[in-house]
C-alpha cells in the first residue's frame, strides 16, 4: 500500500480583480473588496489596494499575505528614501523599486500580481503592470487578478492602446476624460462580477490627479 501524503503549499490565492487606467492628468486604480479561498468568503470587505507615495497607488491581488508583506517590505523602503533624499519617491522610481523587490524573490516569490498606478513627474498619468516575478511594462491601462482574463478584452476594444513596437513610441496614456474613465472602470467590473465567482461586493475606486487622492465605492453582486 502506498504512503498518502498530505498536500501543502505555502501559497493560497484569495481572488479579486485590480483595474488601473491613465489618463493626460489623472490616474483610476479600482479592485473588489472580496476576499475567498476555494469556494468560501473570507471578507466582504477587504481594500486590496494600497497608498504607496503621494503620487504612487498598488493594486494587489493574488494571496493577500504576500501582499501584506510586500506592502510593508515597500513602506519602509519609501521611508528610507525620504530620509535620505528629503522627497517623496516619484511614481516611475517605485515602479523600478516594486520590480526590483520581486525580482530579488524571484526563487521564493511574493505570489502577488500587481498594478502600480499613479502620476510622473510632468503631472501625466501612469500605469505599471506586473508578473510576480518583477518584469514590468508601462501602459495605458492593464489588469490583474482573477478577472483580468474578463476584464482585459474588453479595455483593448474600449481603448485601443497603440503598440510598444512603434517608432517612434506613442504616449500610453488613454484618450479618454476622468469621469468617462470611471465609467468605464465600473462597467468593466460590473460585467466581470457577472461571471468570476471571486470578484464581487464592492468596488473601491481611487482617483489621482492635481488636485490629490479622491475616492469612491460602487456595490457589486454578492453572491
């Protein structure tokens, strides 16, 4: 008779979907408050997305613990950087930051799947997404997360993002205005809610421009 062994992983993936679309003076990062494993709810009521700078917001889904993690691991080295440079990190700076850190993971990763939204230093707004091993792209809008299979499609025939082979290269950032891109955001994950078991409950959406850091919610289904 075999010897059965139990089987156990370090890693859970708690679901949830991030959103983040750029646009010439403004910045939307939007993901669910829904927190599962397997076919049970955690939390219903859970932000995954987190203020990394002033001018830099992450949207993390994947298992919330390494999430919670890299988000502490990336405070205290913005922390750091204050102290010694006396400024805040600009958004492309902690783009690099956030890719160096997985990528030094890279043989134990933080099993996370990021977007990295916000404005750069000429007051444009900027969209960074991720794998979970630290290679990254800037883009005019990307999602991640158990909806982004939903969720993606539909942006690139709303958006049409010109290609990262053109010379020379084409500005990311989307076309559209800030209120027609939350339109946008809370259509996508209204759609997305319909048919991913793990996006859900609630839709937190942070607005970054000249102005500052605004939010809103949108309930989602709950079932």
């Amino acid at each position: 008779m075999t010897k059965e062994h139990a089987n156990w992983s370090p890693y859970d993936f708690n679901g949830g979907t991030c959103v983040a679309v750029a646009g010439a003076d403004y910045c939307v990062i939007a993901a669910d408050t829904r927190m599962s494993t397997g076919y049970n709810i955690l939390t219903r009521d859970y932000s995954k997305i987190c203020k990394l700078a002033e001018k830099s917001v992450l949207a993390s889904s994947g298992f919330q613990a390494d999430v919670r993690a890299l988000q502490k691991h990336l405070d205290a080295r913005h922390l750091i950087y204050q102290h010694q440079h006396n400024k805040q990190m600009s958004c492309p700076a902690m783009a690099q930051l956030l890719s160096n850190t997985l990528y030094y993971k890279r043989f134990f990763p933080y099993y996370a799947f990021n977007v990295l939204g916000g404005l750069d230093n000429e007051g444009k707004g900027c969209v960074f997404t991720y794998d979970a091993v630290g290679s990254y792209e800037k883009v005019g809008y990307s999602s991640q997360g158990s909806g982004a299979k939903l969720i993606m499609p539909f942006l690139d025939n709303q958006l049409k993002s010109p290609s990262p082979l053109l010379i020379p290269a084409q500005d990311a950032v989307t076309p559209l205005s800030e209120s027609e891109a939350i339109d946008l955001v809370r259509t996508a994950f209204a759609s997305a809610t319909e048919r991913d078991i793990y996006t859900g409950d609630k839709l937190e959406i942070l607005v970054l421009n000249k102005e500052g850091l605004r939010r809103e919610y949108m309930e989602l289904r709950l079932d």
